[in-house]
C-alpha cells in the first residue's frame, strides 16, 4: 500500500475545463497542457452523460481503454471527446509528472474508496484541498480510531454524503458517524426516494449505496439547481421543519460546490429529494396553532404556487392544544410563489382511546369544538429563498379544517390577520 501511494497521491482529481485553463497555465509543463489545447474551455450544460471508469496499474495496461499521453496530441485524437460537452477530468497516478501543490487537489471517493482516499490523504506531505467521501463504507469502519479511517484530519476540507447508513433495513452498508467536517445525510441517510425494496428487489440496497454517486453527479450537470442541505441536530428535528433557517453557516449546497467550513466538531446536515435526477426538492416549513385536545389526524395540505401548480402532502402526528406545531413541505417542482394554502381533516379514526372519551364527553355535555380542529393562520418558511410568509382565513368565521380551510396570504410576517 506505502508503494502504491507514493506513487499516486492523486486517487481522483476532477474539475472542469472552466477552472482547468489557469491550473494548467500555472502549474503543468507545456508537454502536459499541448493535448487539451483544442478543448472547449467552456462549461456547456448537456443532457445524459455516460462515463467509464477504469483502475489499472502501469504494468497491466487495459487496451480498450483510453488514455491520454503527455506530449502526444494524436493520444487525445483516440479519445474522441466531445467537446462541445461540458467535461471532466479523472486524473489518476501524474504527480510525479507534474508540480501540482495538492491543496488544489480533490480527491473522491466511494464506499471503501472514501477511507482509501483518506489514507492518502494522511500520508501525503502536505494537506490535500479536499476530499469528499460518497457513502463512505460502515463495516469495520464504523467506530473506530479517526486513523483507521476517513476522518477530518485528511484533507483541509472533507465533506461526505451518506445514503445507506445503519437503519436501513437493519443494515450498515455505509458509515453512520459524522466522519467529515460537514457530514450531509440525504432522507435522513436511509431510504431514498425510488429506491423501493419491493420494485427494486435485490437492487434496492445498491440502489442506495449509489445514490450518494449520484448526487455528486447531478451536482455537476444541475449546479444551477443543487440541491441545499441544513444543519441540524436530528432528522427527526429535520421533518419537523426546524432546521431551516441559513443563518452561521446552517445551511450548505450538495455536493460539488459544497461550501469549506471547518469546526472543531463535525457538522450534521439534512436534505430531502426527489426519486431522480434532478434530485433537489424545495424545503419549506408550516407552523400551525391550534385549539384542538389532544389527537392524532391525517391533515391534506395543498399549495398553489404563481405557476398554477397544486402539490399534496399529508401530515402525520400528534395534535396538542394550544401548541405551535411545525411540519416539514417538500415539493419536487418549482411552483412558484406560494399564493394560496388548502387544508383538511382526512381521517379521526386514529384518535388515542382518551382523546376519544373527551370528545365522546364534549358532545355529552352539548359543545361539539373538541370534535374539530381549528386554526387561524399559518406561518411558512421556506429553506431555499429564506423567505417568510403569513397566511390567514380566506373566510374569518371558517377555521375548522374539517372538510376544508383555505389560507391566503396575508399582508406582512408577524402581523395580525384582519380581514
């Protein structure tokens, strides 16, 4: 292994051709930058990518593979890249050709390859840039000394992504421990969105592990819609809608552009996707008072957005009296400007058995409000614009939501309803 690294510090470099022209103006032989002088120096946005990746040694080179040689401009004709085609460079093995200082470096890597890439990390002379672990491997990883493993101590900057944590059908696949300086956990680092252990079969479980490959991935064709992480202490904290304010560096952008913040401490973050590329989902957060006695309803929200997009959640859990309670909206589409808010009471019938005799007792007794629930407005936040919105009664004598509410948007935030 010592062998192998002193020979390739550089287990994976990629950058674009954006920032590709000043490094190698500033740090490559002029026999290196000849063979990418007719490349498109632009980031050209493209739909569908398909890339190969290939691990070989110098005494067993791959012929059907491609390979780019220094001084050679006919070796990169082989290639037959696209350049129009925004593109990427896997650089494996040039350190000694080259005089790259490794701050500018980024190594990756996946499952066993994010702890390959923090040896060589530790092992290098100087600190590498960053390195970015993709559901780093949890077996025999998973507890132990921050040496035997990728820890924050590898690179200036080490970011991960966790998708197939412990919990996930009582597997530990990848790590669960924060082992990053910003340790970011898409759908609470479990079960993600089209990854169905029914529909998917036995592909479910690499169907998760991959994500975290993903992701990365759709960071680089959709940087103008990553997806946004935010600092949180749990997830259940999470999908309650607590954590999404941007505020000390709270919040961070998945992936690829992901922002340096180095803490004595790692850095937990949460998100919610969609089930394909493009993963990003819009966060935004609904804070309702009600008068109810204690239940435990299935409430409909609908949103309209300006674009004229309906979305539909349903929101689980225990209603007390006279408490804020928060909830956690994500929508997969842009729908705008929120405009208009629907709500309604789906279902009674999980009521605990004592919610039940106090409302069995309120009808008794002629007063029939402990049968409803009722509210007068509603707060929104949303994550991705920060923006902070008032709803109120659409009608002023109508809060029950049972059938329906509409909330509409009122005025100014922390200013009272009137209408």
């Amino acid at each position: 292994m010592t062998n192998w690294i002193n020979f390739s510090i550089v287990l994976c470099f990629i950058v674009s051709f954006k920032c590709l022209s000043l490094i190698f103006k500033t740090h490559f032989t002029v026999n290196f930058l000849e063979p990418l002088k007719n490349l498109s120096p632009q980031r050209v946005k493209v739909r569908g990518v398909h890339a190969k990746f290939s691990l070989r040694k110098p005494a067993l080179p791959d012929d059907d593979m491609c390979y780019i040689v220094p001084g050679k401009e006919e070796s990169l004709g082989k290639c037959s890249f696209n350049t129009t085609a925004k593109t990427f460079l896997v650089i494996h093995g040039w350190t000694e050709m080259t005089n790259i200082p490794l701050d500018k470096l980024h190594l990756i890597g996946y499952n066993l390859g994010a702890h390959v890439a923090g040896f060589a990390g530790s092992y290098a002379n100087n600190k590498v840039g960053r390195i970015t672990g993709l559901d780093p491997a949890g077996p025999d990883f998973e507890g132990v000394h921050a040496h035997q493993r990728l820890s924050p101590d590898d690179a200036v900057f080490v970011d991960v992504l966790h998708t197939f944590s412990r919990g996930s059908l009582g597997l530990s696949i990848g790590i669960e421990q924060p082992v990053g300086h910003v340790d970011i956990y898409p759908n609470g680092g479990s079960f993600q969105p089209g990854c169905n252990l029914i529909l998917c079969g036995k592909n479910a479980i690499r169907c998760e592990h991959e994500r975290s490959v993903h992701l990365f991935i759709d960071s680089l064709l959709n940087e103008e819609e990553a997806s946004k992480a935010y600092r949180c202490a749990s997830s259940d904290m999470f999908n309650r809608g607590m954590c999404l304010k941007c505020r000390k560096d709270r919040c961070n952008t998945v992936g690829y552009d992901a922002r340096r913040i180095r803490r004595a401490r790692s850095i937990k973050m949460f998100t919610k996707t969609r089930a394909a590329m493009p993963f990003r989902g819009l966060h935004c957060r609904s804070n309702m008072q009600t008068n109810q006695s204690e239940t435990e309803p299935t409430i409909t929200v609908s949103l309209y957005g300006t674009n004229g997009s309906v979305t539909n959640f349903q929101l689980d859990g225990k209603i007390t009296p006279n408490k804020t309670h928060s909830f956690l909206l994500v929508t997969e589409e842009d729908i705008g400007d929120l405009q208009m808010m629907k709500m309604r009471m789906e279902d009674s019938s999980r009521r605990p058995v004592s919610s039940l005799i106090s409302t069995a007792w309120s009808w008794w007794n002629g007063d029939s409000s402990c049968s409803e629930i009722k509210a007068k407005k509603i707060s929104i936040r949303t994550g991705e614009t920060q923006k902070k919105m008032m709803f109120c009664l659409k009608e002023s004598k109508k809060a029950s939501l049972s059938p329906e509410v509409t909330f509409v948007k009122c005025t100014a935030w922390g200013k009272s309803c009137r209408r």
